[in-house]
C-alpha cells in the first residue's frame, strides 16, 4: 500500500465506532485491529476529551488552564500561559470538532482558544507570539524570549481552526506570524531557523545582537536545533494545505530537506544541535565528564525520532510528492532504530533516551517512558504496519505499544494518561494531569489517526 494513501486516510474523520462500552480488561492482550480500535475510541472520547474540554477553558482571564493535578482539581489557577500548550490545546479542540461535528464543547473551546491567541499573545508591537505571559515575567528568562518552536505551533493551531472554521482572520494571523518567522529567525545564507529570539525579534544572526545585552539568552539558543525544526516542519504542513503559497512551499520543501538529509544521520536518529552551518553540535570525542556535562545537547531521542517518521511523510505527502522513495527510507531507518535500540525487551515501552557510547554500542541513559513518546511511538508503528505488511514487525510492535499504553499510562480511574509510565516510574500516578508541558495534542492526534488506519481496509 502506498505512504500517499495511508495519510490520505489518517486525515479521513471515522465516526461509527460506539464508545458507549469500556474496553475489554487491560491485562487482557489483543491482537484484533478492530476491537484495538474500539479500545482507542473508548479512551480517546471518555479518558481524554470529555477530561479535558470545557475543564481547561478559563472563562476568567481567556485561554486555557494549565495546572491540574492527578485528580484533575485546578490546584493553582495561575495567569502563566505558554503559547506552546495553548495552541496545543486548540488544535486537538478543532480535531475534535471535526470529528464529532454534533458535540459543540469542542467548537466552544477552539473559538475560546483562538480568541486568546489573538488578542492576548500575539505581540502588538513587534510581532511574533509570547512564549510565555505572566505575572512574573521578571522571574523567568524565558518570557524575555520569542521561539520559532512557540511560534510553529501557533500556525499549526491557527491553521487547523481556520480549516475547521474557514474565518480568514485565522488565516491571516498564521501568515503574519510565518512572515515573521521570515524575517526574523530564517537563515538566508543555511538555510531552517533559529530557535530563539529577544522579544523585538532580534536573532543571534542579527548585526545588532549583543550577547552580553541578552545575558539571559539560553545556551541552546545559541544553535540551530531539532526541536525546533520538526515542529516548524509539522507547521508549514499544516498551513500549505490550506494555503498553498510559493514562499510556504519554498520553506516547507527546505525544511524537509534539512530534517531529512541533515538532522537525522545515517545510523538512523537526530542529532540534536547545530552550528548556524548546520554542522553538528558533538561530544562523543571529548573525556567523560565533558560527555555527561552535555548529554542535554548530545543524545538519542527515541520519542522525537520516531515522531520525525511521522512528519518527514507528512509533509511529503503534502507537497505531493509521488513515489517520494528518499524521504519513505529515511523514515523507516528512523522507526528501525526505534524498534532496534529504544524499546524496553522486558516490559514494553519506549525509553525516553539513549547514548553511544561507540558506533556500535548504545546506552540506555533514561529509562523514564513519557506519554508523548509512547503516543508518537503508537502513530507511527501503525502507520507503518500498513505501509509493509509483509513486514510483521511493525504489527507486532504497534499492539505491544497499545498494551503497554493501556497497562501503564491510561488512568482509567481519573482520565487521561500519567505523564511517565507507572512501571518504571511509580510516582507518576500523583504528578501533574495537566501542566505547561503536559497537553493532549500527542496522545489526541495518535488515536485518531491510529483509528482511521486500523479501520481502513
């Protein structure tokens, strides 16, 4: 079966499923393609978005709520409000709407979102969106700063409401906010983007930058990154489908070619940091101590490589490219080496981290399994099931990922899933449901594309 079909079919809304019945027993394991889809509808419609919306909307100061606890009370209803979550969360709401056109919490929330995001975070006076706004914003280093990273997800979401909604306001709030990008954080002479910002927009390749000036600008800012990267790839996806411009299909072509034939290497992972020439930021041949100093720049990212198969395909797909066989490798060298070296052989799951030690031999350095990961992990194994069905591997692995999810992160007493898998870290089940970093838009986008596969013929 063809990449191109596969995500034709992820972006076709399934509505038939009945979620009116719980899924059969989670220490039951199922291999059926169809009841794990009535298993994921069951979660996806009563353990997450019925959770989540109208809970998270604050009808105080706009927005969206970030600070619940493991029993979902608000237990600090702060002003603080990341871009990142924010837009996340309203991504999922027009997801939602589109899927379940008939229940209007969901429309309710993404008009709320929006509203918020124009009005509030969106910079007046120098352009670009917050990353952050608080009332204590000499306190953190980040509410000086503007991220291409917190600026992709505010075009993802805008995109997305504008595809549910068709207000051209929305529209023209994601194409300021991409020409800003434009001519703030692009490198004219590389190539991708700069990360951070000052808040009037200036770059550490702007002629004017002062690094002393900024004394607060974070290390990794220094850098082009992955992170970064990916989700302004993600971004540019979302928003040449509904606006199919020259210069967005110009930047979504050399942001694909930069994750693909860049960042990610041979052996089949990113490298996380760059130089502005996009030579890559490592330590392996330094001492011990310098190794371990800079493991946050140096590592393997299981969740992220995984997820970056998803999207390299993604934003294939969305150029139109036919029988794209460069990026459909590359994608596949990135889920192997998932399935290769990241997964725990023992109880299931996707580790959060790992380093080579040498080229042939890597190290498991966090053991942690985050939501997210497991949920990026589920897209793409099904995804790639249905890509190479003769290769068994992906099938097997996708239903051992479900089972873990089901056993491990899915709270069925309070909803949602724990931010880390319960096996390797108990003390998940009392962190945080819902934090700046902690959202649904992972685990949302992972079941509904997982569904619309799974019952696809």
């Amino acid at each position: 079966m063809r990449p191109t079909f596969l995500i034709y079919c992820l972006i076709i809304p399934f509505f038939s499923i009945s979620c009116n019945q719980p899924p059969k027993p989670i220490n039951q394991f199922t291999a059926d393609d169809k009841q794990i889809a009535v298993e994921m509808e069951y979660v996806l419609q009563n353990k997450m978005l019925h959770i989540w919306y109208p809970r998270i909307m604050d009808t105080i100061n706009g927005g969206f709520y970030t600070n619940f606890n493991a029993k979902w009370k608000l237990v600090q209803p702060k002003k603080e409000k990341m871009i990142v979550t924010q837009a996340r969360d309203i991504w999922t709401a027009c997801k939602a709407a589109e899927r379940y056109p008939d229940d209007q919490r969901y429309r309710k929330a993404a008009d709320h979102g929006f509203k918020y995001l124009r009005d509030v975070m969106w910079d007046k006076q120098y352009g670009g969106f917050y990353f952050f706004l608080s009332d204590n914003e000499n306190k953190n280093p980040d509410l000086k700063l503007k991220k291409s990273y917190g600026n992709a997800f505010a075009i993802y979401a805008l995109a997305a409401y504008f595809k549910l909604t068709g207000l051209t306001e929305a529209l023209d709030l994601a194409k300021k906010d991409f020409f800003w990008l434009e001519n703030h954080n692009h490198d004219p002479v590389y190539g991708g983007y700069y990360d951070a910002t000052a808040i009037k927009g200036i770059s550490i390749i702007n002629p004017n930058f002062n690094l002393k000036k900024y004394n607060d600008f974070p290390m990794e800012g220094r850098y082009k990154d992955y992170n970064s990267s990916i989700h302004l790839l993600e971004a540019f996806t979302e928003l040449y489908q509904i606006w199919p411009d020259t210069l967005i299909k110009k930047r979504l072509v050399e942001m694909l070619s930069i994750v693909r034939d860049t960042i990610t290497n041979e052996k089949g992972y990113l490298g996380l940091y760059f130089n502005r020439n996009w030579k890559h930021l490592s330590f392996k041949d330094s001492t011990e101590s310098v190794r371990k100093n800079n493991m946050y720049f140096d590592h393997v990212s299981f969740g992220h490589d995984i997820e970056t198969a998803y999207l390299l395909l993604e934003a294939s797909n969305a150029l139109g490219l036919k029988h794209d066989t460069l990026t459909q490798k590359v994608a596949k060298r990135l889920v192997d080496h998932t399935i290769a070296k990241g997964f725990d052989k023992d109880f299931m799951g996707l580790f959060d981290g790992g380093y080579y030690i040498n080229p042939d031999s890597i190290i498991i350095i966090m053991k942690s399994k985050t939501w997210w990961a497991q949920a990026e992990a589920l897209n793409a194994l099904v995804l790639f099931s249905r890509m190479y069905p003769e290769n068994k591997q992906y099938k097997i692995s996708y239903e051992k990922m479900w089972y873990y999810i089901n056993n491990y992160l899915v709270d069925y007493e309070n909803g949602d899933w724990y931010r880390e898998g319960l096996d390797n870290s108990p003390q998940s089940r009392n962190d945080l449901k819902a934090s700046a970093w902690k959202c649904n838009y992972h685990n949302s986008r992972s079941l509904i594309n997982c569904q619309n596969l799974l019952n696809s013929k």
